[in-house]
C-alpha cells in the first residue's frame, strides 16, 4: 500500500468511525478526538482528518470555559491564602488523618516528654560543670619509704579536690586509705605539676583525709555543694584519676541509682564489719585512682566524695560517694584540729551473739531471755566506763532507751544521737543480773579510733 491509499484508507475508517458516534454525547466525542490526536502518526506530513465545525466550536467553548473557571479558582484561593483564612504549611504536607495524629503526637511529647527532661541533660550544661571543675580535681600520690638502699616511690595513687585557698595555701580533701601509711604525700596538678602535701587530718570511719599544700599554682577550687536535695535519676559526673595519673582527669557520667545506702566497712581487715557508713549510690564509673576524687552535679557543685574502699570491687555499675554534707562537718574538723571530735565511752567489746551458748550460761550467767547486746572484754584506764565501774564481762544491753546489738550498733548510736559532755544511762548485766549506771561521754582521740 503506498503512501495515498493509506491515507484514504485511514480517512474512510474515520469517517466510519464518525457516522457510528453521530448519536453519541459531546464528551464522547471530545474523548475519541483526545484518543486520536495523542496516536503517532506515520509520518509528520502526514495531515489529520478535517474536523466537523460545530465540534470543533463546542469544544472551543468548553475549552475557554474550563480555563476561566481554573483562573478564577486560582485567584479565589490566592486570596484565601493570603488573607490567611487557609493555613499554609510548607514543611508538612499531610492528610487530615496524618496531621490529626501529627498533633496528637505533639501533645503527648509536649505533655510528657518535655517535662521529664531536665536541664542536667543538656550537653552544654554538662560540659560547663566539667569544666568548673577541671582543675580542682587532682591527683594524690602516697610515698612510702621501702628500704633505706632505695629510692621513695609512690606506692598507691588516688585523687583529691581542691576546696579552698586562703593566705596562699590550698587545700585538698581525699579519702583516708589514699594517704594511710605515707611518709611523703605529693598533689599532682591537672597541668602534671607536683607539688608536696601536707597531712592535717585523717578519719578512718569516714574515710575522708585533708592536706595543705602550696596555692600558688592553684586556679581553680571547687564548689562545695549539698547533697540533701539529690534525687534518685538525677545526672552526676565522676571526676578522678583512674588507674593512676596516666588517665588524670577522666570524666564519667551517670545518675543517682540511691540514696542513703548502707554499707558495712571492714576498717581493721579482721573480717568483720566495724562501721556502717550511709553513702550516695551511682552507675557512673569509679574505678581504682578515682577514690578522693568529686562526683558533681549538672551546675558543678560537688555533691560527694567518691569512695573505692566502699564500693565492691566484684560489682558493676554501683559506686558509692560520700554525701557532701556528711563530709562537709569532718572536713572542717580535719582542717582545724587534725581529728574528729567524737563521744568516747573508753571499752573494747564484742557482740553476744558470737559468745559461745556454754559461755553464756556459765561465765555470764545469762538467762534464755538476754539474747543481743555487747560484752566488755577491756575497760580503758581513767575512762568513762571506768569511772562508771564498769568491768570486764558485763553485757551492755542498752544506752539510754536505745537496743544495743553489737558494738557497730554502739558507735552509730552514740556518734549520730550523742554528744562529748552528755550523761547517758547505760543498761547491763553482771552475773545475771540487770543493773544500770550513768555516765558522762568524753572525747576520742586518734588512738581511741578502735575503741569505745
């Protein structure tokens, strides 16, 4: 078929075409043109059909008609979006459904979320307190003599914090088992300068220690702050030197995981607990070198002491840290009289509960009915107890209206609830028999420390 009787071919089945659609409604019509206009043609010489005129006008005017009608919608809501009767939202463009659950979701977070968040997550407050704080923790070397042949070497190291400076000293308050045994004890500053230390004071129940050194190098001191308002969740950063000064100055954060925890303290290393200290709980790391060292608060107010003697070397994720108002009392009592000033009874004792069952029928000569208490087994010289009369083997079963059950119980008792200068009551027996006596607390000194 050559190029004509094609196109006469093409021609007939269109007119065909038009006769059998001559009934058919316009839109049809527009639609069979539409289909045929977007066709390929065989070639663009090649010319379309003649168009019948009164179709071709109806659709014209259906054309123009559309076309105003879209302008005057487009200006219609132009002016709508303008005057600001429609919102317009550039960044979301969702479906109803998706923005009724866009808003539902903000005010779940707003609701919730935003208030559960506080300013001590914010990184910017974080590094702030760090850095108050940079300086004044440093490290605390522990010099020891080994041989009269040898050189003097460190042989322990932990951390302190500078808490003061005045009249050109500086001092540092660490724990008490970092200094314990030192002939020599040297502050390593954050810069790496060494600067020789002082001993004022040390206490073993609380095991806090403070030494005076040189202040001129000192920059920064830390802020003492108080731990009375910590909460359970609340962020906190460990500052110290872990595994010695190599890591001086490494930071850990965590939270408070408790408050007021008790924990048993083997001061004497006989396997007993002779002390229970109430200490802040944390799962921010503290590792060896990091005991002395400041936990810190999200404003950078050191708020405890952290501790490794406490804390159980077998666990994970618990350290413990010494309450900065427990500590705040001992510290300046360290710094002005080199000791702590506690009530002293002047006995050695042990609890009734490891006295063999034999020994307490025959040599004590209790009843089945005295079951707790502490029996002396030394009375000090010109001591309390013994201007009271008290002797060896007497079962001391109360102080005041307060249970006595082992001498741990004592101590708390008389140091958390008594006095030095107070008159107490005491309860015990003596050969079977209930008796009571008074006396007037005195003061122990540092050699009294095991003592009561």
């Amino acid at each position: 078929m050559d190029y004509k009787d094609h196109e006469n071919h093409e021609n007939s089945n269109l007119q065909s075409y038009d006769e059998n659609t001559t009934n058919q409604p316009v839109e049809e019509e527009e639609q069979v043109e539409e289909t045929y206009s977007t066709s390929s043609a065989p070639s663009e010489e090649l010319k379309p059909p003649k168009k019948d005129k009164g179709r071709s006008s109806s659709t014209f005017k259906m054309l123009l008609s559309s076309v105003v009608g879209g302008l005057v919608v487009a200006a219609v809501g132009t002016g709508l979006i303008t005057t600001g009767v429609i919102p317009l939202d550039h960044d979301n463009e969702t479906t109803p459904s998706a923005q009724t659950s866009q808003s539902n979701e903000e005010s779940v977070a707003s609701s919730d979320v935003v208030q559960t968040l506080s300013s001590e997550d914010d990184a910017t407050s974080i590094q702030q307190a760090i850095q108050q704080n940079t300086e004044a923790v440093v490290g605390v070397s522990n010099i020891q003599n080994t041989s009269l042949w040898s050189e003097s070497e460190a042989s322990g190291t932990g951390s302190g914090v500078i808490y003061k400076k005045e009249d050109g000293k500086a001092y540092v308050v660490t724990n008490y088992h970092v200094v314990e045994g030192a002939n020599e004890l040297e502050v390593v500053m954050a810069n790496g300068d060494k600067v020789q230390a002082k001993l004022l004071g040390g206490d073993e129940l609380s095991d806090l220690a403070v030494l005076e050194m040189d202040g001129s190098k000192v920059k920064q001191v830390a802020n003492l702050g108080s731990s009375s308002s910590l909460e359970v969740g609340q962020t906190v950063i460990a500052i110290g030197n872990p595994l010695g000064t190599e890591f001086a100055g490494s930071v850990t954060k965590g939270i408070i995981s408790g408050l007021n925890r008790s924990v048993e303290m083997d001061l004497n290393s006989d396997g007993q607990a002779d002390w229970t200290t109430e200490v802040i709980q944390t799962d921010a790391a503290i590792n060896p070198g990091n005991s002395g060292g400041a936990l810190i608060n999200a404003n950078g107010e050191v708020v405890g002491i952290n501790s490794m003697k406490i804390a159980q070397e077998a666990v994970e994720g618990i350290g413990f840290a010494i309450p900065m108002d427990t500590a705040k009392p001992i510290i300046q009592q360290l710094e002005e009289n080199g000791h702590v000033d506690r009530p002293f009874i002047g006995i050695s004792a042990v609890a009734l509960s490891t006295v063999p069952e034999r020994n307490k029928q025959q040599t004590l000569k209790l009843g089945e009915d005295v079951t707790d208490g502490v029996v002396i087994a030394q009375v000090q010289v010109n001591s309390p107890a013994d201007e009271a009369s008290l002797k060896k083997y007497d079962v001391i079963t109360k102080i005041n209206d307060h249970a006595i059950t082992n001498m741990m119980d004592l101590k708390q008792y008389l140091y958390g609830s008594t006095e030095i200068g107070d008159k107490i009551e005491i309860t015990y027996y003596r050969d079977g028999q209930k008796q009571k006596t008074s006396l007037t607390l005195g003061e122990q000194n540092q050699e009294q420390s095991q003592q009561q």
